[in-house]
C-alpha cells in the first residue's frame, strides 16, 4: 500500500510551452454578423489544446472570402 505524505508547503511549479502551429478546425459563420472559429494549437512537446476566437464588427466585414486574411487575424489574435 502506498501512503502519500502531504506538504506542509504546496509547490508551485511553472510550466511554459512553446506553440510553433495551428490547425483550422472549424469556422461557424453568423450570415452578415460574425464567425467564430475553432483552431487547435500545436507544441513542440505536450499535449494539443483547442481555442476558440470571435471574429466580428470591421474584421467580419474585412474578411470577406480572403484565406489570408483569415489566418492572419487568427495569428494576430493569437498573440493578443
């Protein structure tokens, strides 16, 4: 039998990853209104974590049908 013997002080440990892709999951378009977009993050070591951004107002309407654009404001908001 294993027994665990508590802290008398919790440690906290800090943990960074590093995130060098994403993938396009999803993108839900509200006709005239906004979209909102699922991607799935990718790091170099570790488990894969989904994300979801709204896209609305001006970006909405500066979308358009331009991919680039798209992923372009996917990175930026990435980064916000």
């Amino acid at each position: 039998m294993t027994t665990y013997i508590n802290l008398d002080t919790p440690i906290t440990e800090t943990v960074t990853k590093t995130y060098t892709k994403f993938l396009i999951k999803n993108v839900t378009v509200n006709v005239n209104s906004n979209a909102t977009i699922i991607i799935l993050l990718c790091p170099i070591e570790g488990d894969i974590i989904s994300r979801i951004i709204e896209m609305d107002g001006n970006d909405y309407t500066d979308w358009g049908s331009d991919d680039n654009y798209l992923i372009q404001f996917i990175k930026q908001k990435l980064l916000t």
